[in-house]
C-alpha cells in the first residue's frame, strides 16, 4: 500500500490546470502493468471537509430551507395565466374521462409496465404481478377501481423510495442529484390508467400557437423551433437580440406568477452559436440574469455536443473500461471466462454512445487496445504474446474467429440506425431539421453519391461507405 502522489483522471482533481494527457495515460499503464488497485481517496481526520459530501448535514439544511420554500405566497396571481386560455376540454370529453374503468384497461396498464424496471419499497417489480395474474387478478382490479371511486388508496401503496442519482462527478450539495422515484406496482397501475384514457385526447387537443416568440428555424424551409421539452430539463429556442431575450424573460415571470413555481437561475444555462458576438452574448445574459454560459458535460448519459466532438469528450468511456479491467487484474480467469467478460461488459460499456456519436478513430483504437491487452493477459509486469492480430479475434467464430466486436464497424452500424429512424419516419421533426438543412431537394441516401453537400458529423458515418 502506497501513496504515487499522481492522479489517473482529469475529474480527479479540483485544479483548474489540465494534467498531460500522456503523463495519466503512463501512469495508467503501469497500474495495470504491475497489477496494482486504485483505493480512492479517503480522509484522515473527522473534521467535516468542504469538498466531502457529507449526507446527514446536507439533508438537515436541504430540509429547512424546503420548510420555508414549500409556503404559501401571497403575491400569486393565477388568475393572470388562466384567463389567457379558452377552455378546450368539451363537458363529452369530460365524461369520457370520468367514467368507470374496465377490468380490461386495468389489466393493460398493468401488462404496459416495464417487467423489470426497479422496484418500490414493496420490493416486487412488475414482473411478478403479470407472471401471476392468474391469481391476484381479482386483488389488483378491486384495489384499482376503488381508488378511482373513493379516491383513498390502501395504506403504503403511495410509499415510495427517492433515489438520488449524481448528475457530476463529484457532487456536493443536492442539486447535484437528480431525484429518482421508485414506487409500487398497484401506484404505476393507477396512474397508467389515467395517461391510458388520456392519451386518445391529446390529439384533439394540441394545436400550433404563433405568438410573439418567433420560432428559430436553422435554414430556410426549415421547420420552427421555440421550445423542446425533454426529461427534467425545457430548451428554449430564440434569435440573439435584445428583444427576444426580453420576451422569453416576460414569458417566464408570468408563468411564474401564475403557477409559483420559480426558475431555478442558478441551474440555467445560456448557449449562443458562433456568428453572436460577445457584446450581444453579454447582453442577453444580463437580461435573462443568467451567469453560466455553458451546458453541463454529460446530458442523460451523452457527452454535451458543444463544440467538436473530440476525443477528450469520451474520455468517460475509457475510464469506466479502465477502472473494470484494473477490479479484474488479480482475478485468475480461463479464457472462456475472459470472453465473457469481454463480450458482456467491456464492448457493452460504449453502446450507449455510439448509438448517436461517431468515436473518434484514435479513440476506438484505446478501447481496442484495452481490449486487447486484457485478452492476452500480463505477466510479471510484461504484456504476453500476441499470437493472433487483433482483425482475425473479430471475425465470427464461423470463420475462425472468436466473435469479438470491431469497435468501429459497430459504432458504424449503429449509426445505420439511426439513418434508417430518419428514412421511415421523415415527419418527424429531427429528419425534417436535417433534410432541411443538409438535403432539401433530395434524401438522406442521395447524400452518399454527392461530395459537394456538406454533411453533419453524425450523418457522415450512418453505416454508408463514402
């Protein structure tokens, strides 16, 4: 046990200098080398520490400033909101939604659920219920069309259990947590039924609105963009001027005003596109009192695409393979074992993002050299003999190989998805966007035989050979 005085990671220290990238990259590989473990970080002294998280102390002054923030305000005016809409639910839509529920749609709710999502603090996930409908069936539909007739549910059935996700790497207060509620079966059936009967009036009900908030449109001919609304965060599209600037912060009193539910600055992010100058930037900032001027690194799992994508951006993906190859160092695995875990873990890790991302070249070839050398193996500090090329391992075991994936080749198939999403469904606003601005006059496939339209970075490589 020993201290190197070194760190691994550019998130793994607070100063602001960025470490040599091939100076962590050395040190990484004699960790692996010598077969060492990294024991993290731990503090010698008991003394609460400002860059430790310390959940007793910050649930206690979390919860005093919720009891003075969850209080009734005087200065509310919904009426303010309200009076600028007509009603639109007619008294046949109101009844439709009323009635009595059918044991059918109790029973399709139920079966909608994912089957293995996590479970509530009654500890069953959903799965259960439906492998057993047979028997709790008549349970299930009692407890149900109770609640929608007495509006009173069985004691605990709305208990659920928060779990608090970090959204950084080093989160210290609760806004660095994203809030995960895990509730009871019988509570998702309940409201399932409710999005169920529902959903058929949506349709009825959404209509376009133009108002004074100009749409943005990238390109000409391209459709209007004024807000996108995604998880737990709204994007708020406009043009960089003072008077749009102006409007949006108008929109967002009243709606404060009118509902009291406050926006939250300190969360809000501004992202101006090249062609604004700092002054207007400056501006706008100041009006809409917004300090930060960029997003966060990481959206719902996905690098922040501010910028070239380049390989610093998934250096996460690295790390996460490293620190699992380092865990397995010392463990004596055959080579069946080996597969496994290099087939189920190691190329299942960077899925997620090369879903929607091309990796850069560079970086596929570090996570196949991880791969790579794991395989193989190490002894006494030395890496052992590679008796095969890498290029022959990824070949089906059909034709000799053993089935590993091509992490290139893969991210490149993946990406044909997504070029297939956008030629079956090309009303959908992101494929009218991008005809719009890459292929007006033609389609996404006419875009591989032409070399003088420019094409965006993910679209480049959407399972085409260009």
């Amino acid at each position: 046990m020993g201290d190197f005085n070194e760190t691994m990671w550019q998130f793994e220290h607070f100063s602001r200098t960025q470490r040599n990238e091939s100076q962590m990259q050395a040190f990484r590989d004699v960790l692996q080398d010598c077969e060492l473990h990294d024991l993290g970080f731990q503090v010698e002294n008991n003394q609460p520490s400002q860059k430790c998280l310390h959940y007793e102390i910050l649930w206690e002054r979390e919860l005093d400033s919720a009891q003075e923030m969850f209080a009734a305000d005087p200065t509310l005016n919904p009426e303010s909101v309200s009076r600028l809409f007509q009603a639109k639910v007619t008294a046949e839509m109101n009844d439709l939604f009323c009635a009595d529920f059918k044991d059918e749609e109790i029973a399709q709710a139920l079966f909608q659920i994912g089957p293995l999502k996590a479970p509530g603090p009654d500890g069953f996930p959903a799965r259960f219920y439906q492998r057993n409908w047979g028997i709790i069936k008549e349970d299930i539909i009692s407890a149900v069309s109770k609640f929608f007739q007495t509006g009173c549910m069985p004691e605990g059935v709305n208990n659920t259990a928060i779990v608090l996700i970090p959204k950084i790497e080093q989160p210290m207060e609760l806004k660095d947590f994203r809030p995960i509620s895990l509730c009871n079966v019988l509570y998702k059936v309940v409201s399932k039924c409710l999005v169920n009967r529902l959903r058929p009036m949506l349709d009825e009900l959404e209509k376009v609105q133009q108002g004074s908030l100009t749409p943005l449109s990238i390109c000409r001919n391209a459709p209007g963009i004024s807000h996108l609304l995604f998880a737990d965060d709204t994007l708020l599209f406009f043009k960089a001027n003072q008077a749009q600037a102006a409007m949006v912060k108008d929109v967002l009193n009243t709606y404060a005003q009118g509902t009291g539910q406050l926006i939250n600055l300190a969360k809000c992010s501004i992202l101006c596109d090249d062609a604004s100058s700092l002054e207007i930037t400056k501006v706008i900032k100041q009006i809409l009192q917004i300090e930060k001027s960029n997003f966060e690194d990481k959206y719902l799992g996905f690098p922040t695409p501010e910028g070239r994508m380049n390989k610093g951006r998934f250096q996460s993906l690295q790390s996460k393979i490293w620190k699992r190859l380092i865990q397995w160092g010392e463990n004596f695995l055959s080579s069946g074992g080996k597969e496994v875990l290099v087939k189920a873990i190691i190329q299942a890790i960077p899925v997620y993002v090369m879903g929607l991302f091309k990796l850069p070249d560079s970086m596929c070839d570090d996570l196949t050299k991880l791969t790579r050398n794991f395989w193989w193996g190490s002894e006494n500090g030395r890496r052992k003999t590679h008796w095969r090329a890498w290029e022959c391992l990824t070949k089906p075991k059909c034709c000799g190989g053993l089935g590993f994936r091509d992490y290139r080749l893969f991210n490149q198939a993946l990406l044909a998805c997504q070029a297939w999403r956008l030629l079956e469904f090309p009303d959908s606003l992101c494929a009218r966007v991008l005809k719009a601005k890459y292929f007006p006059n033609g389609s996404l496939i006419d875009t591989t035989s032409s070399s003088n339209v420019s094409r965006p970075g993910g679209l480049s490589s959407m399972g085409w050979s260009y």
